[in-house]
C-alpha cells in the first residue's frame, strides 16, 4: 500500500481574537477529556469561531501539551465534501493547540481538490481505495465498499507503525461516517478512537433508535403520504414523518448505506465508552446531545470557517478545500455589486440531481420575484445570475445551511430533498 503524503512547511501566524462583548449566543467553552495510551490528557475541543475561545485559555493547553510527548491525532475521512471540510476545522483547532495531526483521505478526493489543505502541523495523506477516479454511476457498490475498506485498514496499519518507528506513534484516531473500520486498526494498535458525526445529533439519534428496538415504531408512525404525521422517539421533541432521514423510510433505494448506519451503530455499542464528537452545539440541539444514555455524545461545533461569522482565522483559507471547481470569478465581481442582503442565494448541495422539472419550475418562481440571484449548480458549477450580500438562502438544507441560518440569521427556504438533509429543516424551524 502506498502513501501518498505532503507536509505543510510554511509558517502561519495563529490568531486568536477574543470577544469585544458577552453575548447569548456565545457558545460555552469546554475541556472534553480524550483518553489515549494510559494517561488522561486533556484535550480543547475549540470552538470552531475562535471569536469565542479566550486566549489565555488556549496558551493553557498548549503549555500542558508541551509538557508531554506531542500528541498525534490521525483523522481518517471519507472522500467526500461533506466530510473534508468539517474534518479539516476539526484539526484546525488541534493543531492550534499544538496537537499534531494526520490528516487521510482517498486519492480520488485529491484529483478533485482545487487546493491541498496545508498548515504546519499537519501532514496531509492519500490512498488509493482502487477507484481513484472517484465512483462512478453504475459501478458496483458491495465491491467499492469492500475495497475502501480493505486498502483503508492497510494503509492506516501501515502510517501508524512507520509513524511509531519514526519516533511519532499516532495516539487517537477519529473518524468520520462510513470509516468505522478504523476501529479494527485502533484496536489491534491498542490506539483510542473517537467518531466525528459531521451531521446533527438528531440525525445519530434517530438511527440509533431505529436499529435499537424502534424500526417497527418508526415504520409504522412513518406514513409517507402524511408528512405531518407525528412520531415520538425517546429523548427528542416531536418529529414529522417528514424530519426523518429518507434512509428509514419504505421508499429508501438505498439499502447498502442504511446497513453502514448499522454497522456504526454496532461498533460503537461494542466499545465500553465510545466517544463521539458531534458537529452542533448545546443552544441548538441539547436535547438531541443527550438523547442517549449509553454513549458520550459532545457538541464539537459548528465545524464551519470563522470567516462565515465575520472572524478572522489564519488557517482558514489554508484548511479548507472543495472538490467542485469553477473556472469563472466573475460572480464575485457581480456580487460585491450588490448591496448587502439583496441576493438570493440557492445550492442544492453536491449531490442531489433535481428533475427538468423542478429546475424549471424553481426557475420561474426566482424570476417572477424579481430579485437578483445567484444559483450553484453542482455538475456545471455555473453560477446563474438575474439582473432585474444575501437576503435569503434557498438550499436543500444540508446541515451547513442549518448552521449558517443559525449563527447568522440569513432567512432560509428549504428544500429537503433526500438522505439526511430533512432533520436540519426542522431543527431551522425550531431556530
């Protein structure tokens, strides 16, 4: 197995911008304890705005660290957007704290990324999972899983005994959705793990339930052609049928990501104190966060670059990445030539295909507002513009919408379309 790596040798000054002023929403500082080896150590799960993260507090883990061998955490993802991004925010804060950090992911995400992520501190690494072009419509899913998990399991044994070797032994792993095969590496190198759920909390939940004695509940609560229609599981407010993934539903096509949900869910339940890292926060979803007796849930988030909330961070141009790539600039030009909060913005996500339909009708409906508007379209990644920043966000609520309607207010139209993307239209409902 080979790995592909590029370390990141460049200086980044560290910023670390404390609040001017006390305010409601400002997310409560935490110190989650990691266990790795046989010491407790005791690791910052930073905001992710370092607006709200005191700088003392910082300095004071760091100087903890460096009392101690360097931690090395090794973040193993799933090559796709969705993960990437709020994966590499989650290493921005550790490296902050002098934490060192691997960061790996398939060659196929590579060949896609405008940019490598670089930072020092952070080693990035590749593998190849045999489908290096990315997969592709029509390939098979049952041999594409086997082989991202075969390669992966090699390719991680592998850093981890050339890093301990190299006088650099990994000591936590975490992991986003579909890697819970990492664990099998941790275990046989005696290495913690920790899970980091890049969706809501209610999103984990409600699969927890549903193949922890609930599937019957929510099959028979879920009626389809009602949306409306109420379902109660243990912990959560009321949900519609309509809040829940498309993947616990009777029309569900796809049966192969479902039986990935299990499969986390029963790895975590093997494992005597599973710790996983959520991207929410308490003011958002407590509720959901402690839905759960048997696991750890910690709110971790929102995972998102501090430039969203009008911050500056160093490293986030550096630690962030996209894998759809526009050739044209002009719509920021477009942009900046808008008055602020009179541009409609609409996504529907990387991965969703709307009908010729739906693209058309959505069309018309942006036309006859009369409002100037810029649409992202995923295949083309060309941005339509109308002339008749945002004044509102038409987006199918994948949780980065959900987020941003949070913590900035930007009025949102959702469209819940598919998969996980329908939890977050109820939890910007409740906001």
């Amino acid at each position: 197995m080979v790995l592909i790596a590029q370390e990141c040798v460049c200086q980044h000054d560290e910023c670390f911008p404390t609040s001017s002023n006390s305010s409601a929403n400002v997310i409560p500082f935490s110190v989650p304890l990691i266990t790795y080896k046989n010491a407790l150590i005791s690791v910052l799960i930073v905001t992710p705005n370092p607006t709200f993260v005191e700088k003392d507090q910082v300095n004071y883990l760091r100087a903890a660290i460096t009392t101690m061998s360097q931690p090395h955490f090794l973040l193993v993802t799933f090559p796709a957007q969705g993960h990437i991004n709020p994966t590499l925010q989650f290493a921005k804060h550790l490296i902050r704290i002098g934490v060192r950090v691997t960061f790996i992911t398939c060659i196929s995400a590579r060949r896609r990324m405008t940019k490598v992520p670089t930072a020092q501190g952070l080693t990035f690494l590749t593998f190849s999972d045999g489908y290096d072009d990315g997969f592709q419509l029509g390939d098979d899913v049952d041999h594409y899983r086997s082989e991202l998990r075969r390669r992966g399991k090699e390719a991680i044994s592998e850093f981890i005994t050339s890093s301990e070797n190299e006088g650099k032994p990994v000591t936590c792993i975490v992991y986003t959705m579909f890697i819970h095969w990492a664990t099998e590496v941790a275990l046989k190198h005696h290495i913690p793990t920790a899970l980091l759920w890049t969706q809501p909390a209610t999103v984990f939940d409600i699969y927890y339930f549903y193949f922890n004695g609930y599937e019957s509940t929510i099959k028979a609560q879920a009626d389809e052609t009602n949306p409306r229609r109420s379902i109660k599981l243990p912990g959560l407010p009321l949900l519609d049928t309509r809040d829940l993934p498309s993947f616990v539903t009777a029309s569900n096509v796809y049966r192969w990501a479902l039986s990935l949900f299990q499969e986390q869910m029963d790895v975590l339940a093997d494992e005597s104190n599973p710790k996983i890292l959520v991207n929410t926060f308490d003011a958002l979803e407590h509720e959901a966060l402690n839905a759960i007796e048997n696991f750890n849930m910690i709110g971790i988030g929102p995972l998102i670059p501090s430039s969203f909330l009008n911050s500056n961070d160093s490293l986030d141009n550096s630690l962030r990445t996209d894998l759809f790539q526009s050739d044209s600039k002009d719509y920021l030009q477009w942009l900046d030539s808008k008055p602020k909060s009179a541009v409609v913005y609409v996504s529907f996500g990387s991965i969703a295909v709307l009908t010729k339909q739906q693209v058309e009708e959505i069309a018309r409906a942006l036309i006859s507002s009369r409002r100037p508007f810029l649409w992202v379209d995923h295949e083309e990644l060309v941005c339509f513009v109308f002339e008749p920043h945002l004044s509102i966000s038409i987006s199918i609520n994948a949780f980065l919408s959900c987020l941003n309607h949070s913590l900035v207010s930007c009025p949102t139209l959702g469209f819940p379309f598919f998969l996980n993307i329908t939890p977050p239209s109820h939890l910007i409902i409740d906001t």
